[in-house]
C-alpha cells in the first residue's frame, strides 16, 4: 500500500463571480494539490479521494463530505471541482478545516482554509452598502439607507429608512409562503422594538377568516406559569383598549377591579341596561377577584316546612312518611343542611310507645339515602306524656330535585301506640 504524503500547489481556488445584476452564483471549490509517495516521488494513476470540511482541527464531526472516485493524478497534481456531487451547504462563516482521505488512508493534518472560501459570505452583505442577496436584477433598484448600519444608537445587521416613497410606502414588505416572514430570536434583548409618534407603531392584519392577526404559540417545554408569559402590556393610561368582542377559552384571572368603561352613557357595563338583568352568569374554571359585592349567588337557598296536617298515629314495625319536602341542589361544591324538629306522644294508649324516627333523601327511590336516625321511649301508667325530637344532617347530593322525607316506626312491643303531633322540616344550602 502507498503511504500518501500530500503537497498543496494551490489550495481552494473558488469559481466564484458576483454581480448585483446577475443569478446567485453556483457554489463550486476548485481544489488542487499534489500528491508523492513517502519518499517525495510524484503519483501518476488513478485514486479514490474523499473531502471533508470540519470546523476544528481534530476530532469532532464532519461537516461536509464528498467522494470522488478515479481522480486523475499526472506527475503527482490532481484537480477536482468540489459541491458537484454534494452540495456545499456551509456558511463559511468561521474557521474550517479541510481534510483528505486518498484509498482509505486519512491524511494528515487537517488543512486549514484561507480567506477565499469566506467569499460565499459575501452573499449574505454584511459589510457592503448596496450588496443582497437576490435572484434577479429586479431588487437592485430602491433600496434606500443602508443594509448595515447605526440608527439612533442600535446598531444592527438591516436598516432600512423610507426616504424614497414620500406618500406613505411601506418601509419593509416580506412576503412568505412556507415559513415566517420574519423571524426574530435575540436572547440580548428585546426581539422587536416599535417606536412610534402619532400613528400605529404596529399593525397586523389577518388575510383570510382562519387566518390569525397575531399568534403566540405555547412554549410546551415550561413546566411553570412564568408572569410574562405571553403578551404583557404595560400602559400608562389603559394597557389594551379593544373595540371589538374577547373570546376567552380559559379563565379570566383579575388582580384589580373591573370598571365600567369611562366612555359609556351611565355606570353600567357596555351593551348593558340600567336596569337589572336576568341573565345568567356561569363559569366553569376558577373567577379569583379582590372584593366581590352581590345580591344573589346561584347556589345558595333556604326553605322551611312545616307540619300542617292532623296528629298520625305510628303504630307498625314499618315506616311510615310522616311528611317531606322537595328542594334542587346545585350539585358540586354545595353542603346542604337538614334540621327536623318534632313533637311525639303516647296519647294513643296508655301503655306508653317506643319510636324510631328517620331523616331519609330520596325515600323509596335506588338513590334513597338514610342521613340519620333516633330512637325514644315513653312509658308512664299513670299519665301521658310527650316528646320533642331534633334531626339534623349535613348532604351533598347531586344537582337536581331531591326529596328529603321524615318517616317513624313502633321498635318494641307492646309500646306500639305513639303519634306525631306537629313538627317542620329546614333546608338550608351553602356555596363552596
């Protein structure tokens, strides 16, 4: 095997010519160098040549890479035209290195490459006034200012300044149809800076109904709510004003009032009556405010029934309804509290009478439900007697309407013969 030793006669000659009024040109190295034995004798015959460019010296990852298969060697000189079978798709915009491998035998060291390869850079105008990037002579008339320069102490890559269209032309016009027009990423400060006097400082406007004027994508990497998250406006007089209607999916968190709009006839809310509303106001996720003032709160009841009818006699081991009444529960995040109060006796035989009584939702339904229980005893040969009994119970039934029921029954014989003389029933509901 041939040990390589190779000789650059002339390193990266590059078939580059740039013209303001002509195509792009194509990007194509002219490598040439020498190739001898380890004895300094010139190679003549055929190689196989990879190139790869690095961006270090040693080590790291390629690049760029091309094979070259059956080079041409005369007298040791060879010639190749790189970028024709792999594009060259480098910036050149940093130290590269360039290195060879001829039959399987990595040559070494890495060569470094000189200033004419960072020609391509001057596609891109970074120093020039008048030089851009353009396919056709169509964008080399207008331009005004500079594509580089100093303007009220930023200093940036574009500048450009409207002087030629005094009738109120565009500054910059971007059109896009695969990505964004503009595209901003600075971690030094901030992306976009608008300063105007007098007229919009910014002004988006959607082109078609699915199309979004301004549209900020969630950063689905954040595990945390950071506060300026989003859009933050900071105003000194009001932060947004909005003429049209808000649609909001989500919640709507207020830290500090919400006040009519000054601008409205009276102290209401816009498109509001000065009268009362019966309208509704609902929300599913979470409403945080600082002080909230309110007649009514959807939720929140009271009612009370009372006992009416004649005396009933209770004298059977099975329940009996003695009366109820039917209230509608909100359903999540309502307690509703059940107080019965009665009055028994054992009127109806002298014996005396032993009684259960219950606080029972929904009786004789698959969703009946016994909240609570007592039971009391009245025994006295020589006079009769009675009995007041409190029943109080804390559910949190489902939405909807319930009945909640009072029932009694006789437990021990022959003490059968009490009755309920006159009682009420209290239902009161609490928010969360």
């Amino acid at each position: 095997m041939i040990k390589f030793f190779m000789k650059i006669i002339l390193v990266l000659s590059i078939i580059l010519s740039f013209n303001l009024c002509s195509a792009i040109p194509p990007r194509f190295l002219n490598y040439q160098g020498k190739l001898t034995d380890t004895s300094g004798v010139a190679i003549n015959g055929l190689v196989n040549i990879t190139f790869r460019i690095y961006d270090r010296d040693t080590g790291g990852t390629a690049l760029w890479s091309e094979f070259h298969p059956g080079v041409v060697v005369t007298k040791g000189l060879f010639d190749v035209l790189l970028g024709t079978i792999s594009p060259l798709n480098i910036s050149f915009d940093t130290l590269y290195y360039m290195e060879l491998e001829v039959d399987g035998e990595t040559l070494s060291p890495r060569i470094l490459l000189a200033a004419t390869p960072y020609s391509f850079r001057a596609i891109y105008a970074e120093t020039t006034n008048v030089a851009f990037y353009s396919d056709t002579a169509l964008y080399t008339v207008g331009i005004p200012e500079t594509l580089r320069g100093d303007k009220g102490g930023y200093l940036g890559i574009l500048t450009i300044i409207d002087t030629v269209d005094t009738n109120g032309g565009a500054g910059l016009v971007v059109g896009s149809t695969g990505g964004p027009g503009i595209y901003v990423h600075d971690n030094r400060g901030s992306g976009i800076v608008v300063d105007r006097s007098g007229v919009n400082g910014l002004e988006v406007r959607a082109g078609t109904s699915t199309a979004r004027g301004l549209y900020i994508h969630p950063d689905t990497s954040a595990t945390t709510c950071a506060p300026d998250t989003g859009i933050v406006v900071r105003g000194a007089c009001y932060g947004a004003v909005i003429g049209g209607d808000v649609h909001i999916t989500g919640n709507l968190v207020v830290d500090g009032a919400i006040t009519p709009w000054p601008g409205a006839a009276g102290n209401y809310i816009w498109n509001q009556d000065t009268a009362a509303q019966s309208a509704n106001m609902w929300i599913t996720g979470t409403a945080r405010v600082g002080t909230l003032s309110a007649e009514h709160i959807e939720g929140q009841g009271f009612m009370k029934v009372d006992f009416t009818g004649s005396a009933i006699t209770i004298n059977d081991t099975s329940f009996l309804n003695l009366f109820s009444a039917t209230y509608t529960a909100s359903g999540t995040g309502s307690a509703i509290m059940i107080t019965f109060t009665g009055t028994f006796d054992d009127r109806a035989s002298v014996k005396g009478a032993a009684i259960e009584v219950q606080l029972v939702r929904d009786p004789g339904t698959s969703s009946e439900l016994v909240l609570t229980s007592q039971r009391m005893a009245m025994v006295n040969l020589l006079t009769y007697s009675d009995r007041v009994v409190t029943l109080s119970a804390l559910d949190t039934p489902p939405a909807g309407n319930h009945t909640y029921a009072v029932r009694a029954r006789a437990f021990r014989m022959p003490l059968y013969a009490g009755r309920f003389v006159k009682g009420n029933l209290q239902v009161i509901e609490i928010k969360k």
